[in-house]
C-alpha cells in the first residue's frame, strides 16, 4: 500500500475517530493534522476540498469527505 493518505481532524470528531481506528485495524499509515490547533493546516484544509467540515481525508489525490468506510476500503484497496 503506497498511497498516502492525509486525514483533517478535530479531537472531538466523532467521525474522525472512526476513521483513524479503520485505518489502525487496516495496518494504513497516515498523516494526521489537528486543524482544531493547527490554523495553517485549516487553511490548507479549505483551500484543497473546500470545505469546512471534518474530517476530510486525501487517499493520493482522491477526497473523501467524512467517514465513508465503502470510499476508503475503495480507495485504500482493501
């Protein structure tokens, strides 16, 4: 698996939990920014999806916004 995968955060997220445990159950490394703190990274995070929402995860260059399990075993390939 040599994708890279980037997931936007909040601690609070509920969703973004999810995702991160599916990842861990799925052995997928990924980068994770806590835009909750990290304002440029928000930025970052609005400029690339345009949205303002959590959490929104980049598999390559594919977007998935939310906790779409279906999207991100697709995308992940597994």
């Amino acid at each position: 698996m040599d994708k890279n995968v980037t997931i936007y955060t909040t601690p609070t997220c509920h969703f973004c939990h999810m995702a991160k445990d599916f990842f861990k159950e799925k052995g997928i490394n990924y980068t994770e920014y806590d835009v909750a703190q990290n304002l440029e990274k928000r930025q970052e995070m609005v400029t690339r999806s345009g949205q303002m929402g959590v959490p929104v995860i980049f598999v390559g260059d594919q977007m998935i916004v939310g906790f779409d399990q279906q999207a991100l075993a697709s995308a992940l390939g597994v």
